[in-house]
C-alpha cells in the first residue's frame, strides 16, 4: 500500500488540513476492529467486552501521545462536538466564577460559535503573523468572571503556533480552565502539555472523519449540558471500528514525526520562498513559528475561488480562506483579524504523502492561475 | 464474503438489535467512498465535489427508501444524536404553542431524555403487550399546550409495533408535528408515512456505528438549538464513507427485506413456542403486532445479569433488559412500563445471517442455562 493520495493519478491534492486521506494502517486498523469490535462495547457478552477491550486501548494509545492517563480521554462524534462539548460543559461547572469566555480572535468557527453559545465570548486580538497577543489574553484571564479560556495550539489557516504555555501558566494561576484545540497540530508537530482540557482531530492526522478526541484532565470539572447520557462526551457511544483506526493512525504518524516535520517544513520553506516572488502577494503567517505543513498567502487583485477553481482546472486541489467551502462565502475571520487581505487567498496543508515534485508542480503552475485570473477580472496589467 | 458474524465461529451472536455487523455491500461501498469520498465535501475542488456527489446520492438512496425528498434527510453522527436534537429543535421552534412533549412510556431513554430537558415531559402508558393507549396519546397530544408528539414505530426491546397512524392523523389535526423512532424497524419492516421528523439507525440495520438518519418533512419547522453551525443536524459535517456505506446497506436489506422478514417471524415464532415450554417464563411482547426478528422473555427466579453471563459461558450473545448495559444496572423502563418481570430479562434480535440451526442451538441451551441460574440463586425447587 502506498501512501498516494487515492484519486485520480495526475491530481496533486494539497487541501488536507483537517480532511487528509487515511493513513494505511488505519485502514487495516478499521478492517481488524471491524471483524473483532463490531459490538456494542457496553454489552456484557464476549463480543461487547472484545469491543470494549479494544476502545479502550484506542483511548491509551491516544492518552500516551497526548501525555494524558488514559480515563482523562474521550471520544467524540468528531472535531466539531469535542470543540462544543467542551465549551458548554467547562463553563457550565464555572458559572459561578462568571460568564466570560476568552478566546483568541482567530480560534476556529465551531469554537467561537460555542463560546457565544455558553457565554459572554470575548475576543483577545492577534498581531499580523496571527499570533495572539499574550499579555492581552493573560490579563483577560485574570480578570472577574472568566469562565474559561480557549487557545489553539497553532491556526489551521495560516499555520502560526501560538504561545499556550504562558497563557496556561497564567490561567492556572487564575483558576481558569483552558481549552487547547490542537486539531490543526496534533500529528504534526509535539503535542504542549500547557492544557487543562485539548481536543484534538483525527481527520487531520489520517485517521477517519466521524470521530473525535477530547482530553480532559482529572482536575477539571465539567457539567454535562445535553440531555442525560452514559456517555457525556459521545451521547449513544462511539463506533469502536472509527476510534481504534484513529489511534492506530496517531500512533503510526507519531513513529516518523520528527521527519516529517523536517521534510515537510523544508517543502513549506521552499513554497513560501517561491510564491513571494508573485506580484502583489503576501505570504501569511508566521514564517519561523508555525506548524510545518501549512502555508497560506493571499492575492492581490484576485477573487479566491475563482483561483481555486482555476487551480483544480489545472489538477490542484487547494483551500482558500476567502472562499473555504461551497456553502460558506464569507471572508475568513482568521485573515481579517490579522489584518491581511482577505481576498485571493490560497491555502496549501501538505499529506505525509506530498512529495517535492508535486510542490515544484504547484510552485511552476501558481504564477500562472494568478495571472490568468486577474485578466478574468480585467487587472492583469496592474 | 458471507453473511456470517465476524466472529469465532461456534460462536452465535444474538444480540444484533442497534448494532448488527455490517452487511458485506457496506464494506465494499465504505471501501469505495474512501478512495472516492475521504475529502470533505463542503469543498470547492474535484474531490470535495465528489465527496458532495457520494453524500448527495446516499441522501436520496435513503431518501427513497423512507419515502422522502432527497432534501428531507439527513445524516447525523448517530441514532442518538438524531433523537436529541429532533427532539430539542422541533420543541424549540414550537415554544409559542406549549412546552408539553407528549411521548410513550416506552420510547428510547435517549428520547425520553431529550424530551426531559426540551420541555414537560408526558408518557402515555401501555398495556402488556407494550403498546402505547392510542386515545390516551391522541387526547395528549390534542390538549392545549402539546408541542411535539414523539412514537416509536416498533420497541426494539420487545418488538411490539406502535399505532403510528392513528396518532398521526391526530397529530395533524392538531397542528402538532410527530417525531417517529423507527430506528428498531427500518430495514426489518416496511417504514411506515406516519411521521412529520423520522429518526432511523444505520447500525440497526447493517450499517456502520458513528452515523444517524434524521428525515425531516419539509412543512415541519425546526429551529437550532446548539452553536451556529453550517450543518444543524451534523455540526461540523458527517463522513462521506460512513453515510455512503449506510445507505448502501439500506438498499441491500431493502432488496430482499420481504423474505428475511417472513424467514425470520418464522424462527421467532419457533422461538417464542420453545421459550414458552419453560416453566414460570413470561413471553413478552406483542404476538402478532411484532418486529419480524426480536424476541423477549422474562424469566421468574433469575437474574437477567446472570443469564447473559451463563448463556454467553455457551457461546450465546444476547442481550437483556435487566442488565443492558455494563454501566446501567437499573431495570428496563420498558418492562416496567408494560407491567411485566423486569428480572430475568433475555433479548434476542436476528440478524440476516442468523439459521435455523443457530436458532435451535438456542432454544435446545436456554432450559438448562436458566435451571443452572436458577439453582445458583438457590430457587431451583421452585
């Protein structure tokens, strides 16, 4: 088994942050624990307590990565619901404390939308590299009524890694709980130790979609918010078959890490350095502080999916925070809140399977679509 | 590929009832959605297109069988999630009318749960049988202040079948929109018009775990109630492959499903002709109006727990109303609903693959598995 993208041979897929094809070994992961974990793992017989055995060694072999005991790790229905569950039930154990959520401004959609949900969200800026301004946050953790405090590990739009350890050091010495979605790193980079509650996602690190992890230490209280379930952080359970291939998958990615970080930031180093040479780009984010698979730049003159389209013309599938998904044409808060254009922006996040040729590709063919576009739009003189 | 369960083979696995193993088509259809479909579908390249295109054609694949618009269903990250947010966003879009949420006495605790925490709760008894009184739920949901009427279409713990058509001419009439649980039928019985929200589950029926189906009248009018997100019934978006496989098991079954169901009233009803030989042993549920493919019983001087641990000693998974779950060791609501010994509780569901053999299997055991459990109580003179 290789570890090509599968799809059509000529297409280099660049778009895998948060939806990157599975890594072989969970596919055979999910095929074993399909024939053994099929059960219910809360049923008494021999095939429910099989599937329980392997649920719970998916959530030790989670806990291991992420440096957390294996009952403080839960899954989830997927990225999404651990970021809501999260939330609602975190600051639903301080509502005494207050109502105040902190969070940084460019913290993940799900995020902010549980955090306006469940409190008074309010919003700690980010400098032009999108990094959160740490004194800002540290004194809005400190302040009355700060429920929780939320903080990516590093921007899944832009790559730049954020400074967790000095606002943990801070909240705890608040009291505050802090929420570190690290679903854009985990896989990727080392995981922080700076959490008191860290949701992390499989689908970023090549394990399947429809399921999620939350880790959540022993000393933190959360309130269940649904309605009454068994199971607070998955209401009905989890597919044993989903949780097992996503830790198989942690583990397999965890093994090389280190050169793929190596590898891959070199890729991301060499795409920057090219594509600065386009007119009237800029290259986003953080060029030393960042996740090492991520890189993100933003057009002048351009319209962001009509050079994702023109991109995929061409056999490059890439994200754009200007134009992210088909249902959504609202320009990316993240660009915004850096102050960077938020037009004509084209978002790259390199598979453990990218190779050098594939990039080189995307480098000879990018000059191109951006020409091309903005002659669509009449600027190609400019 | 055969129709066996996954698992040692001189086993016989009779507790298929929420979570079978997965019909073969799944396998093959996930297989394919995963080379096809692993990408998110939301996007705008190539693969997100085809990811959108595999999603769109489950959708209306499921939609057909449940005789809905494509538009009308939707997937969910799992039966559960289904009840409790049809439950928590029909109520909330009706709060001008009443918070009163009119249920049997034996719906899901899932469903009873999210009607707890979405308005007053109202159960409407049953009689022996395990059926609910249908002039007492058609007045209930009549009376002023009815918000939702929530009626499973068969309980999956007995398998009596449930009125749902009386209920929902009523239910009409009064302007009160009727949540149908079909998720113990669909893919075992014809789905029935009856309904206004129609929660079905994938894993019921062959399908994978980790996804729900919530079909939703297009006259009906929700409101959401968790975090803003894109997808109200599946924050964050659902797996391509997991959808895509469910509803390709969905036609499999639906394909032979008049045969597997006459093949398997017949073994039931052999079962239930055994069963009833043994002494002081209730045979519970509806004798006619009935699942084609589950069977209960409750026997005097026996501990449910304790049958399941003897039966399973002897290569039988079933599952049991007095000790469901692990975790939960509180009687059945349903059995105590319907007024019938809620210890020494066994209950099988066939699968597909399920044989005559196997069912004899069964019935030439359970004597003497329930006289050994009884002896160890000290009750075998009884």
């Amino acid at each position: 088994m290789s570890h090509a993208t599968p799809s059509t041979p000529d297409r280099v897929h660049l778009d895998n942050g948060g939806r990157a094809p599975w890594h072989p070994l969970a596919r055979q992961a999910f095929e074993q624990a399909l024939a053994d974990g099929w059960a219910d793992p809360r049923r008494l017989h021999a095939e429910g307590r099989r599937a329980a055995r392997l649920l719970d060694g998916a959530r030790e072999a989670v806990a291991a990565v992420l440096g957390a005991r294996t009952q403080e790790v839960h899954f989830t229905p997927g990225h999404t619901a651990s970021l809501h569950a999260a939330v609602a039930s975190a600051a639903a154990a301080r509502r005494r404390a207050g109502s105040a959520i902190v969070t940084s401004a460019v913290e993940r959609s799900a995020l902010l939308h549980a955090a306006r949900a469940a409190g008074q969200q309010s919003s700690v800026p980010v400098n032009r590299l999108g990094r959160v301004d740490a004194d800002a946050m540290i004194a809005a953790v400190r302040a009355p009524g700060a429920a929780l405090a939320a903080l990516q590990h590093a921007n899944g739009e832009v790559g730049t890694v954020q400074p967790v350890e000095a606002v943990h050091d801070a909240a705890r010495a608040a009291g505050v709980p802090l929420l570190v979605d690290a679903g854009a790193s985990v896989g990727h980079v080392s995981v922080p130790q700076a959490w008191d509650l860290l949701a992390a996602d499989p689908a970023d690190w090549g394990g399947p979609a429809g399921v999620g992890v939350l880790a959540v230490r022993q000393r933190v209280r959360t309130a269940a918010t649904g309605p009454e379930d068994e199971d607070q952080w998955a209401p009905g359970g989890v597919s044993v078959p989903l949780a097992f291939a996503a830790a198989v998958a942690l583990q397999a990615v965890e093994a090389d890490r280190t050169a793929q970080e190596a590898r891959r930031r070199d890729l991301v180093e060499h795409v920057r350095a090219q594509v600065s040479r386009i007119p009237d780009v800029e290259v986003v984010g953080d060029p030393d502080g960042r996740l090492p698979h991520v890189a993100t730049f933003s057009f002048l003159y351009v319209d962001g999916e009509a050079l994702v389209t023109e991109l995929d013309r061409h056999g490059f599938a890439v994200g754009s925070g200007s134009a992210c998904t088909a249902s959504t044409l609202e320009p990316s808060h993240v660009l915004a809140a850096m102050g960077v254009l938020t037009h004509g922006n084209v978002r790259i996040a390199l598979d453990r399977g990218t190779t050098a040729d594939e990039v080189d590709r995307f480098c000879a063919v990018l000059p191109g679509a951006v020409a091309r576009v903005r002659e669509m739009l009449g600027v190609g003189g400019l």
